[in-house]
C-alpha cells in the first residue's frame, strides 16, 4: 500500500462527487468507475481490506444508478476481497474478531438477494454455495445450515447438486454434534437416490452425450458413492442415538439395522444399492459387537473398518467407542 496516500480522504472526496452528482441529476457512474480504479490499484498492492470497501463505494454508486445486477456483482467481489482479508489474518496467526468474515458474509447476503429478486435463480444459489464454503472453510459449521438450507431449497431440480449440499448439510451437523439432524440428512439423501426406476434406467439406457455427467456409469457411480457415504454415517448414528423401538422395529426404516441382522435372509441389496461386500460384513461385526458392548472386539474391528471411511466417518466411529468405553454419568 502506498502510504503517502491518504486513503480515507480519498473515500471521502469520492463520496462527497456521488452525493453533488445527485443533485446536478448526473449518473454516478463515474464516481463509481474511480472507486473501482482505486480498487483494483489496492488489490494489486495486497491490500484487500481498503479494495474491498473501495468497492462498497462502487456498489452505493450502482444502487444510486438503480442498476442492481451490477449492484449484486461488485459486492460478490467485495466479499472476495474481505475473504483475502480474513484469510491474511488467519495465515500470520494476528487477533482477529472475524470483522472481515463478517463483512464477506453481510456483501454475498446482499448480492444473493437481490439475485433473488430478479429471479436469477442459479445465480443466487451459487453465492449462496460460496457463503456455505466460506464459513465451512473457517469452521463456522452451525453459521453454515441456514445458508446450506437455503442454497438446497433454490436448487432442488439439480439432484446432483442437492446431494453435494446436503453431504455438506450431514457434514456440518455431525461438527455440531446435531446426531438427529445428521441422521434426518442421511435419511433425505437416500430417499433421493433411492428410485429403483432411476436405478433401471442408469443400467439400460443410452449415454447421453449432451451432459458430462450422463445417465450411464458416470451416474451411477456418482449415485452409489454417496449412498455408501450416507449409510455408513447412518449405522453409526442409529448406533450412537438409540432410537425407540417403535421406529427400530420397522425393518424397512431408516431408523432400522436388521438389514445387518446375520439371521437376515433379506438380500443386501433390497433397500440400498449394493455395499462393497467387505465394508458390509465388517459393518455387521461392528455392529453386533456393539450393542454387546465388547470394547475389545468393538476397537478390533474399528481398526480394520477404518480403512474403508472417511474423515467423518471416522471421527463419528471415535465417538461411537467413547461413549461405549466412557458412557454418560461414568465419571470419567
């Protein structure tokens, strides 16, 4: 940053050109063109800060010109220049209250909006995905959910990118330990996989070749990936949440673990699509050691069952082996 310049009395100056250009009836575009030169002079210079209130100046312009798509886009790359900000901070490791995470926030709610209102709608879905990676990115899980919600509910005739957020949506409320949200999730994205007519139509019909993602194996894998992803998840929370016996017992629910029962003579796939069949049986031994509460087998298998899950998945089964070795009301 070029220190000989005062900064605030050059917001000030273009501020004060806006505010007598309303008067003379003039456009305040030229204010705003000026505010958008020292912008992209500051950004160059690393200093996101000034180049993201800089383009604030720019945004007032454009709302005084009543030109809201504009409007909308200068305050999304505002809030990238916040987001440059906060991470600046975090990197050096400095005191920081979040101000510009906030400020990042406050600029990508506005812009989405009024996205909104101009019923651009992908558009709007899009910032509101940027919001939600912004915040997982600096562990504001429980902040994330209603911008996950919302970008889910926008975008809910794109099936692929409603399992992507709601994966994301599984993952937050397992941060926030949320286990009945997280299962109710899970539960939400099999029922949107699981259509046998769509599981028919993956296998016989024809690639088509206008889409990257096309109705054959590329689907299909992208189908069955989060399935297993959702239904690992989902053992362990009916695992760790205990539900009521009226909803364990419908084997047919997804509150139910008779599926892994060895005396089952239901095949394994008649609910789901297929498991991996060694992720399967290791699943039906940790399960049945489990509720027979064998620390030693439950660890055992646990180490060999690792292998086959994820991070989160992992850090729920840790979970899972802590509450059997230390239950609630133990004391230690």
């Amino acid at each position: 940053m070029d220190e000989t310049l005062d900064y605030a009395t050059i917001y000030k100056t273009l501020s004060a050109g806006v505010k007598k250009g309303f008067f003379k009836k003039t456009s305040p575009n030229d204010s705003g063109g000026d505010f958008a030169c020292v912008s992209k002079n500051l950004g160059g210079q690393e200093c996101p800060e000034l180049a993201g209130l800089f383009l604030l100046g720019k945004a007032k312009c454009e709302a005084g010109s009543r030109n809201p798509l504009s409007e909308a886009s200068t305050l999304f790359t505002a809030a990238e220049y916040f987001v440059q900000a906060e991470d600046k901070l975090c990197c050096v490791n400095a005191v920081n209250y979040g101000e510009y995470l906030d400020c990042a926030t406050m600029c990508l709610l506005r812009s989405a909006k009024m996205y909104e209102v101009g019923e651009l709608f992908t558009l709007a879905g899009n910032v509101y995905i940027y919001i939600v990676d912004i915040l997982m990115r600096h562990n504001k899980f429980g902040e994330t959910i209603p911008y996950l919600r919302r970008a889910i509910q926008i975008l809910s005739k794109d099936i692929l990118c409603s399992l992507q957020l709601l994966h994301k949506l599984v993952c937050c409320q397992l941060r926030i330990h949320d286990w009945p949200g997280a299962l109710n999730t899970c539960l939400q994205i099999q029922a949107m996989i699981y259509d046998p007519g769509r599981r028919l139509s993956l296998v016989t019909d024809p690639p088509n070749p206008d889409f990257h993602i096309d109705n054959g194996k590329n689907s299909m894998v992208f189908y069955s990936n989060y399935w297993v992803k959702a239904e690992v998840i989902r053992v362990f929370l009916v695992l760790l949440t205990a539900p009521s016996q009226k909803l364990s017992d419908k084997p047919d629910g997804g509150y139910s673990l008779d599926r892994y029962s060895f005396s089952t003579d239901i095949p394994a796939d008649e609910y789901c699509w297929p498991l991996n069949p060694d992720l399967f049986m290791h699943l039906q031994s940790f399960i049945l050691a489990f509720r027979a509460k064998h620390v030693v087998e439950v660890e055992a298998i646990s180490s060999v069952l690792q292998s086959f899950l994820d991070v989160d998945q992992r850090e729920l089964m840790v979970v899972l082996i802590n509450d059997l070795t230390n239950p609630p009301g133990s004391g230690l």
